[in-house]
C-alpha cells in the first residue's frame, strides 16, 4: 500500500482543492436529501410499508456513500490522507459496502415496483426483510474479500481517499473483479431492466423509470430525488417532520 503523505507527483494544491470542494458539495447534498428520506420513514406510519423498506435500504446505502465522500473531501481539503494505512483499509471497506448496497437497493426496487404492478400482489414483510437483509449481507460479504486476500484496497491516485486498487493486473484481482462484477453490476442490472420492461409491458405504456433507476446508482443525490422525493407520499412525510403542528393535528384526526 502506498504511504500516505505528500500529494503525487503531477497534482497541483489547486486541483486536489477542486476536487475536495466538489466532494464537499456532493456529501452533503446526498446527506441531507437522504437523511431527510430517513427520518420520513421512521416518523410517518404511512411510509412504514414493505415497498418504502426497499426505499429505506437505498437511503441507508447512499447515506454510507456520502459519508465515504465526506472522508475524502476533508482529505482532499487537508491535501493528504491523515488516517493511515489501517484508516485507508476502513474508508475503502465501507465505501464499498454503501456502493454495492446502493446498487443491489436499486434492483431490489425495480423488481418490488414489477411485483406490485404485474401480479397485482403487494409485497409482504417477509419478503422485504429478506431482500433487504440480503442486500446488505452480500455487500458485506464481497466488500470484506479484499481484506481477506482477494482483491485490495489502496489509495486512489490523488492519494486523498482509498477503493479498490485498480490499477493491478494480477490474476488474483483480475478474477475478483470480475466475479464481483458478474454478481453485484451485471446481474442487477439484468433484474432492473427486465423488471421494468415487464412492467412495460404489462401496462401497455413506456415507463421513464429505467433510465433514471440507471443512472442514479453511482449518485446519492440522483438516488434520492428519482426514488424518494419522487414520491407524494414521501414529500407528505418530510413535510410533517418538518412540521410538528401539521403532524399533532394529523394524530389528531
């Protein structure tokens, strides 16, 4: 691994700046939109469903995500990584356990949205205590490899922040990245477009979900407008949170 310190070689105190300022802005924006997610589902009986569960998964994985950029944007801003070799292994882990959970959330809903909508079934508790249980177990369980062998984490060129080393070609990388990408982007990305091109179908009408539910699986901001705040129920619960009187005369009533 490499030695945390003094910037690479061919990066300027502006450019690191830049990017810490970027990250800055992008932390905390996809840490308030999906904290304010949070707290709608755990104070609004409404949204406590199976369906807004799913939801809440996302919101958990994209908050892990935002706060992993929050990391490195304080790095980028101090122009080294204060946290050492141990500090770069955790940053890397957890990184990539909010990434993968964010990915295999967003299939999770997809699929939820075609089995609400095709079988005309609304989905039970146990089945999405199960995904989501699920979800956050397999991403556990690919994110530790690399601390046990398979796989590595390393500091990524700005030397700012850590992920996977990338930059290896040996053949124990090259076979977990590519079973790692086979199981957590190939295979829920197949879910996610076949759920909603079922759905489709099944309705007779082209939806405009599948682009966004793409797209929006690096990006927590994305995530939590297209997913969360995209929903009327959801913007009624952030209302009343933010609106104590509103929500004593909604028990009221």
């Amino acid at each position: 691994m490499a030695e945390s310190g003094t910037l690479p070689t061919g990066f300027g105190e502006l450019e690191v700046l830049a990017v810490g300022t970027v990250l800055l802005v992008q932390a905390l924006s996809g840490l308030s939109l999906n904290i304010l997610t949070i707290l709608s589902f755990c104070k609004t009986p409404e949204l406590r469903t199976p369906s807004h569960l799913l939801v809440l998964s996302l919101a958990l994985a994209d908050s892990g995500i935002s706060l992993n950029a929050l990391v490195a944007a304080t790095s980028s801003l101090l122009r080294r990584w204060p946290y050492g070799s141990e500090g770069c292994q955790a940053h890397g882990f957890q990184g990539f356990v909010a990434a993968l959970a964010s990915i295999c959330s967003s299939a999770a809903i997809a699929w939820g949205r075609y089995h609400h909508h095709c079988t005309r079934s609304r989905l039970d508790w146990n089945t999405a205590v199960s995904l989501v249980f699920f979800v956050w177990l397999s991403s556990a369980f690919w994110a530790a490899l690399p601390l046990l062998g398979w796989g590595h984490y390393d500091y990524e060129p700005l030397g700012t922040c850590c992920t996977l080393d990338y930059s290896r070609g040996d053949r124990n990388f090259t076979s977990f990245l590519f079973t790692m990408a086979f199981f957590n982007f190939l295979v829920p990305l197949f879910i996610t477009v076949v759920s909603y091109r079922l759905m489709e179908q099944k309705l007779g009408k082209t939806s405009r979900l599948p682009v966004p539910a793409l797209i929006a699986k690096a990006v927590p901001t994305v995530n939590a407008m297209n997913y969360a705040l995209g929903s009327e129920m959801v913007h009624r619960g952030i209302w009343q949170c933010l609106s104590p009187q509103r929500r004593e005369r909604s028990r009221e009533q």
